[in-house]
C-alpha cells in the first residue's frame, strides 16, 4: 500500500532538490565582499528610516496603476484574440467594455501626468 505513495514522495524530494540546489550553489560559489552601498536599506527610493509620516511623490501609485492597466490588457487580449471567431457579438461587445473600462484608467493617468518622466 505504501507504494503507491512512492512516486509522490519522489516527485516531493526532486522539488526540493529544483528549488534548494540552486540557492546553495549561488551562496557556496558567489562573492562574499559586502561593502557599504550593498549593505544599506533601499525601499521606493527613499531612505528606510525617515519619518513614516512624510509625503511622497503620488506617482509611485500612479505607476503601478499603469502597469496593472496594460498588464491586464496583454493578459485578456490573447486568449479574446485567439477564440475571438468564435465568441461572437457577445464576446466583442465585452472585449470593447472591458478595453473601455482600461481607457477610462489609461486617460486618468495621462491627466495626472504619469506619463511624463522627469
């Protein structure tokens, strides 16, 4: 009966080995020559140990709105445009909702000025 569960166990133990061999192979052989600048905390381009209350700069979410916009795009596109035939007026008029809808964020963003790098 214990059998059976062999070929999971062994699917369980390659697993591991995928995903732990490499980690230690890249710590074993890698550089160990920290220096100031590799040592020092980074996080969204400011210091970590600044007031928590300070004001940022809005386009960091501005940003990551725009990369959820066409992130989603690219990611319903495909699929629509491959069975796109077989959908019908059904399946395009939600493909032109949905692309609307990305519109709507895709304007927002252009008028809060996301769109122009510094």
């Amino acid at each position: 009966m214990l059998e059976a569960y062999f070929p999971i166990l062994l699917f369980i133990i390659i697993g591991l080995v995928v995903g732990i061999a490499p980690i230690g192979i890249g710590f074993l052989m890698g550089a160990h020559k920290p220096d100031q600048e590799k040592n020092s905390p980074y996080e969204c381009g400011f210091e970590a140990f600044e007031d928590a209350r300070m004001k940022f700069d809005v386009r960091y979410y501005l940003v990551a709105i725009l990369f959820i916009i066409f992130d989603l795009e690219i990611a319903f596109l495909f699929p629509w445009a491959i069975v796109s035939d077989q959908l019908g007026w059904f399946g395009f008029t939600a493909m032109m909702i949905f692309l609307g809808i990305l519109v709507v964020g895709f304007i927002y963003e252009w008028k809060k000025g996301a769109l122009e790098w510094e």
